[in-house]
C-alpha cells in the first residue's frame, strides 16, 4: 500500500538500531512516520536515502549523501558527538541539524567510571585467570590501585563531564576538569576545580576524556601530553577514538610510563584485529558500549521524535539541541499534503 499523502520518511541509519532497538523505536515513533533502518552504510540502499525526509543516526553523513536525498530537510543525531555530520554541508544544502542534548550523559558517565575501576583493579585479568584456572590475587596486589582518594581530570566539562564530576563524589577525591570554554558556573560544576590543560595532566591519578573529536581536538593526547602525565595514571576515553594518539598511547602501556587505559573507542571501529591493544593486560576495551543501554533507547527516541515533530511543525527546538538551525521556517505537516520544500 502506497504511503498516505502525510507521511514523513523517516531512515535510521547506524549500529545502535539493531533489531531490538527498531522493536523500541517503531512503538515510540509518532503516527504518520514511515520507519526504515540501516545497521551499517552497506545495508543502506539509495532509494532509502533519496526518499528520506529526516534522518535519525549514529552513522556519519557527508556531503555526497545528502547530494543524494533530495527530499532530506532534517539530520537528527542519536546523541551528542555529531563530527561524523558534515555540518557545513547541511549547512550550504538548508538542512537543519539537530542533537539529543544530555539524554544519556548519565549513562556515558557510569561506564567511564567502571572503566576506572576496572582498569585500576585490573577486573577483566582476573575474571580471565580464574576461568583459565590461574588464582592470581599475588599478581594483582602489586599493580592493581583503588580509585578511592584519587585525582580525576576530566577533559570537556559539557553534560557528559559534569555527570562524570557528580558521580565520583562518592570517592573522595579531588576532581580537576579543564574545557576550552573556561571555568563553569559554580554550581554546575559539582566540586570539581578549573585548571589549565597542562596541569590536569601534571596533577591527575586519572584523565577521562569527554570533549568532541574532530579537528579541533584530534591527536590531542599524544606522545607530548602522555609525557606530562603524572607517571602511573590512567587514562580513560569514552568520547572519540581521534582524541587519542593509539601508537603513542601503545608505547607507553609498555614502558610503563601510564599504569593502564580503559577505552571504549577507537581511531578505527571496530578495533582491528591486529590492533596492538589487544595484547595488553593493563588495558580495558569495550566496543562503544557506553551509551549503548536497553534502558536508554526509549528515552533517546522520545526527545528525538520531540525534536522531529517540533521541526517539522515549525516550532522551535531546544536551543541546546541545535546544531544547524533551520535555513528558513517550515510549514506544518497537515492533512492537505506533505511539504515538499527540501531547501
């Protein structure tokens, strides 16, 4: 049956809309959507994406891409990090851009911490021990720390940073944070202190990572700034694999100037399978799974579908979801017929 003239096409298109996530989504999506997904970019067929009015994703969009949707006037983004999003290109093409604003910092928070905890007590090691039949509690005393009492640095103090800082009160340490933005409000800043890039490095037991990648912030851990780390600190990246050096981060797991890592991303996604991180005990990976939670998907879908109806309805969206505000105001769905006006 042919879609009815109000019908609003709808593609998802990234890893995170696997089938129990499509189950969530398609009972949470406002009537009048068309639904189509796409795991990964090969799933995505060209007629899916010329016939998308909005598209919901994880997966990056280019310039070429929206070349090739011609009825596309919205880019929703599942979450925060939208580097992936060629924004000068929607920008040029009168495609709005839009993010969930700290939806799930919360959750991207809590995984940051088990990261901590269990790289600082080296957790996956011992778990594989023990199923190896090795008892290996002599070999962890020596290396394996507690995050009680320590110092964390967290580098990007935005939804996900300030999650962070709230979380680890609980520890009793001291927490530093540093953003190019400067200090924050006092109250958002949940007892966490300002101090300048080089010295949350100098200063930090830890250094969690929760700023954007992109050019702006690539390679900004590399062999100069894993020097000025304090010897012995960890280092934890939940953010963007770009942040992060990999062969330099590699070198020095192995010399020992950094006790251990625990990252959830990658330069290259997945890992390689050659990816020298792999070989390492006092390394922790996880296959960017910190936002990825059952628990969170209806909650992600809800604000985004606000975001899209608010859009297409020509209302304003929150200002903090805004990436590339609307070129002009858009009529309204109605009854009378969909608008077709994609600049």
């Amino acid at each position: 049956m042919p879609p009815s003239p109000t019908t609003v096409r709808l593609a998802c298109l990234g890893f995170v809309f696997d089938r129990h996530a499509q189950a969530v989504i398609r009972q949470g999506a406002p009537a009048g959507f068309e639904l189509a997904f796409a795991e990964r970019p090969q799933d995505m067929s060209e007629a899916m994406l010329a016939a998308s009015e909005v598209l919901l994703v994880t997966a990056p969009v280019t310039d070429a891409m929206m070349a090739c949707a011609p009825c596309l006037r919205f880019i929703q983004k599942w979450g925060t990090g939208y580097d992936k999003i060629d924004t000068e290109a929607a920008r040029r093409r009168g495609i709005a851009v839009a993010i969930t604003a700290g939806v799930n910092a919360d959750t991207i928070a809590e995984h940051a911490i088990a990261l901590m905890l269990a790289t600082l007590r080296r957790i996956p090691l011992a778990d594989r021990a023990l199923r190896e039949g090795r008892w290996i509690s002599g070999e962890i005393r020596p290396v394996g720390q507690r995050l009680y009492g320590k110092a964390v640095g967290i580098v990007g103090f935005g939804n996900i940073g300030r999650a962070v800082a709230r979380q680890l009160r609980g520890f009793d340490g001291e927490v530093l944070y540093f953003t190019r933005r400067g200090p924050v409000a006092g109250e958002l800043a949940h007892g966490a202190r300002f101090v300048p890039f080089e010295e949350l490095l100098a200063q930090s037991d830890i250094v969690t990572l929760h700023c954007p990648g992109g050019a702006a912030n690539a390679g900004m851990i590399d062999a100069a700034a894993l020097a000025r780390m304090k010897p012995g600190a960890t280092l934890v990246n939940a953010a963007r694999g770009d942040l992060v050096v990999e062969a330099d981060l590699v070198a020095a797991l192995r010399n020992g100037r950094l006790a251990g890592a625990g990252l959830d991303v990658f330069a290259e996604e997945p890992l390689r399978a050659d990816s020298p991180l792999r070989g390492l005990d006092n390394v922790v990976l996880t296959p960017h799974s910190a936002g990825s939670l059952m628990d969170d998907v209806p909650i992600m879908a809800a604000h985004a579908f606000r975001n899209i109806t608010a859009f297409l309805g020509g209302e304003a969206l929150p200002a903090r979801d805004v990436i590339v505000p609307p070129a002009a105001p858009r009529a309204p769905v109605s009854s009378k017929g969909r608008d077709d006006d994609t600049r």
